[in-house]
C-alpha cells in the first residue's frame, strides 16, 4: 500500500504536464483493475479542491467539474480510503452551495453520517444547509 500525494491527483486531473499525466493515468488504471492499492487522507482532497476552484491559481474551475472530476477517481477499487463515503458526499454539498468551503462541507458530511443535527460555530454559512442547527456557544 502506498499514499497518494494531492500533485499526483492534480497532474491527472489537469493534464497540465502531459508525461506526468499520463504516468498518473496508469496508475489509476491499476488503481481501478485493483491491480494495485493505495489510500490518501481528507486533507489531500481537500487541498486538491481548494488549488482547482481557487482564483489564485491558473485552473478556476466551476465547482460542478471538480465534484465531475474528482468522483470517478475517489470511487476506484484499489483506492482505500478512510471514509469514501464522507468524501463524496462532502462533494455533492459541495457543489450546491458556494458559500461553503471543502473543509466546512466535509464537517457537513460528518455531521449526516453520524446523525448530529447541531453544530457548535460562529460561521453564519453553515446556515444554508438544511437539517443543521447552528449554535453559538
């Protein structure tokens, strides 16, 4: 078992350095064909979404193709992961409400998969998200 670094996402994702793009499509095609298994961690995919849908860097995509992007890959055989489940419902929420960042719909997803309808939080964008209750302490 190996660990996934978020570039390696990326240069697939992006195709932006067509050598290191097509070694990351093979590695995913192992990946898929369970020939190979590998993990990665929330906070990889969460950097990967934070570089593909931020104004500061060159790639500025509509959170819609990141989710388009990023599900197929997250969903991979060979890919262990801690809570694929979490993950991909983190980017459902995700692409609804763009006053939402990845980390705050991660929280989102958690909160669902383990039946907690309250959140302890000052941040007012939570506020969207129906069934939850946000509280101020």
């Amino acid at each position: 078992m190996r660990f996934i670094d978020a570039n390696v996402f990326l240069r697939f994702i992006t195709r932006d350095d067509p050598v290191k793009a097509s070694a990351c499509l093979e590695l995913f095609q192992r990946l898929r064909q369970g020939r190979e298994e590998a993990t990665t961690s929330e906070a990889v995919i969460a950097e990967i979404v934070y570089v593909l849908v931020s104004t500061r860097q060159p790639y500025r995509l509509a959170r819609a193709e990141v989710r388009a992007r990023l599900m197929p890959l997250l969903r991979l055989r060979g890919l262990r992961l801690q809570d694929r489940g979490a993950l991909l419902r983190a980017l459902e929420v995700f692409e609804l409400y763009d006053d939402l960042d990845f980390e705050d719909v991660l929280t989102v997803a958690h909160m669902e998969a383990s039946g907690i309808p309250e959140l302890l939080s000052y941040d007012t964008g939570f506020d969207v998200i129906p069934g939850l209750r946000r509280i101020e302490p």
